[in-house]
C-alpha cells in the first residue's frame, strides 16, 4: 500500500467525495492560472493537504465549498508569488470566475458550485470582471 493510499484510508469519506467531486475542477483553475502543469497539480494537491487537515471547520462553515475554494486560492497564490507568472490576470473571485468561464469553458452553474456560492454571485464577478478587463484596455 503506498502513502498516498494509506493516507486516503484514512480520510473521512465525506472529505474523499468532496475531494474526488471538485478535483477537476480545482486542476483546472490551477492550470489556468500557472503555467507549469506539475505546478498546478502541486498547488492542487497542497490545497487539499490544507482542507483535510481543518475539515471539520470547512463542513461547519457557512459554506464547505466557498471556505475549500479559499484554500486553493491561497495554494495557488503562493505558487503564483514564488514562480512570478508573467500574465497579468484578473484579481479576485471575479477574476477566478472569468478564468473558469471564460478561458476554461466552465458553465455558470459548476462555477457556482465549485466556489460555494449562487448563480447570481457569479453573474455578478463576471459583469465586474469585464468591467475590469475594459478598464485596464483604456
């Protein structure tokens, strides 16, 4: 058995479905944002170390999949900050959202449920973020 199968024996089972429901989707933000596809997966990977390790906090949040999706942008972050990526992107949840949307095809609905929040929510970080975007056009 390896460590990685050892460690996932024992996860609680809400955490590995949870895990396995939005780990896509969580790669895909990664990869959206960093260039180095080892490096998403890494980022990814340090966000769910991160989410195991307080959830019991993540499921009595307010929102399990909003307080995960802080993780992973943090994960992502600190990538981001060590690896100095080049591309100017979008800051914010507006600017998770319009990466999702926009650039990786996601749906308005998977948007909102991967980000733990409402459809209009994520209506609303789109409207704003292509606001932003125009504004630094000008």
């Amino acid at each position: 058995m390896t460590s990685r199968q050892t460690r996932a024996a024992q996860d609680p089972l809400d955490f590995l479905a949870f895990r396995e429901l939005v780990s896509r989707t969580y790669l895909r933000y990664a990869q959206a944002r960093l260039d180095a596809p080892a490096l998403a997966q890494a980022a990814v990977d340090a966000a769910f170390v991160d989410i195991r390790r307080c959830w019991p906090q993540t499921l009595s949040s307010a929102s399990a999949p909003q307080a995960a999706w802080h993780h992973l942008r943090l994960a992502v972050t600190r990538c981001l900050e060590r690896e100095a990526a080049s591309r100017p992107l979008l800051a914010g949840p507006g600017g998770d959202a319009a990466l999702l949307h926009r650039h990786a095809g996601m749906p308005v609905e998977d948007i909102a449920s991967a980000m733990g929040v409402t459809v209009a929510c994520v209506r609303v970080l789109l409207t704003r973020a292509d606001r932003e975007s125009a504004g630094r056009v000008r």
